[in-house]
C-alpha cells in the first residue's frame, strides 16, 4: 500500500513543483507560457506522467538531498513530453499562427 500525506505543506510543494515544471515545459514545447493556472496544470499533470513513465521504464533518478529538485527534473520531463503530445495534435498554437 503507498502512503500517501495530504496537508498543507505536501500541497504547497506540489503546487510549486507543478508551477515550476510547467512553466519551463512550456516555453521549452511551446515556445510561449500559458499562463499561471495553464502552467500549473501542465506541471502537475507532467509530474504525474514523468512518475508513471519512471515506473514503467524502472528509471530511478534522483538527486542526492533534494527532493524537490528531483520531483521538479521529473515533473519537468513528464510535462515536456504532454505539451509535445499536444501541440501535435494541434493545442498550444499562437493567435497568429496557422
């Protein structure tokens, strides 16, 4: 069984961990931002993918004494990975480009 905390605190770091990655991931996949709540969504939803595909592909990373770093690294990368998804399928295109 995993054990998982819910307070206060978890949900601050996953929020900022999500923000973080998101934004990064964002501009590295898309070119541009999308804005505070777009790139916290991205992030968070990175996080998850990036922890399922570490799982799946037995990748253990990790940064010796920070946590929050490695969550963000992988974070990052499970977002990257979404918004490319994405933005082939169209989403994440600009006003002005066709």
């Amino acid at each position: 069984m995993i054990d998982i905390r819910l307070d206060v605190d978890t949900i601050l770091i996953w929020i900022l961990v999500g923000l973080v990655a998101g934004a990064l991931a964002s501009r590295v996949a898309l070119g541009h931002g999308l804005g505070l709540l777009g790139d916290l969504v991205a992030g968070v939803l990175g996080a998850f993918i990036g922890g399922v595909l570490a799982e799946v592909f037995k990748i253990n990373f990790a940064i010796s004494g920070h946590p929050i770093i490695t969550a963000m690294v992988v974070a990052f990368v499970g977002a990257v990975i979404l918004l490319f998804i994405l933005r082939i399928f169209g989403f994440g295109r600009g006003r002005g480009e066709h």
